[in-house]
C-alpha cells in the first residue's frame, strides 16, 4: 500500500515534466516564424513626414495636492454649503401651503 502513492507522485511529476516540454517545444517552433521586417510594413509617406508638434501638460495634471494640503480650504468649502443647505431647508419650513403651487414649487425657488 506504500508503493500506490509514490507510482501516483511519479506519475503526476512525469505529466509534468511531458507539459513543459510541449510548451517548450511550442515556443521554440514559434520563435522560428518569419516576421516580415518592420520596415517594409511603414510606408514611405508616414518615413518622411513631419514629427508632431508637441505641447506641454498643464501644470494641474503633473502637480498632485494632497488633501492634508487643502484641508482648510475644503473646510471651508464644506461649511459655506452646509450653511447654504440650512438657510434653504429654513426658508422652504417658513413656506405656506398656500405659497406653493400645484407643481409643488414656489415663484420664490428657483427652477
């Protein structure tokens, strides 16, 4: 009963062995194909045109900010919309039934 997993072994590790060579085989019978030179594939206009001209990047795209660097700008940012968020849920609280039309707007929201 020892025998048994060892002829197992031996035959996974000769599989494996066949498959490395087949893929070895497969590769070297590949890299003997002829490719056409890459020259011959460009044609002659594209040879003598004119490179591109080239431009530079805007600085915004190179420059990274971190946000620890902007930390005070965007809490200021995030305190004007929160106090322009409330003045605007105070104002539609102070609103009549009476105010809003039947679409549910007043003349006073803008659309």
């Amino acid at each position: 009963m020892t025998e048994r997993p060892m002829v197992h072994k031996s035959r996974k590790r000769t599989n494996l062995i066949f498959a490395a060579l087949g893929a070895i085989a497969t590769l070297s019978l590949a890299s003997c194909t002829k490719i056409p030179e890459l020259d011959e594939a460009v044609p002659n206009w594209v040879r003598r045109a004119d490179y591109p001209e080239l431009t530079k990047l805007d600085p915004s795209t190179t420059t990274k900010v971190l946000p620890q660097d902007r930390s005070e700008e965007i809490e200021q940012e995030m305190t004007a919309r929160q106090n322009n968020l409330e003045r605007k849920a105070n104002w539609l609280r102070t609103l009549d039934a009476n105010d809003v039309d039947q679409n549910g707007t007043s003349d006073g929201i803008t659309r």
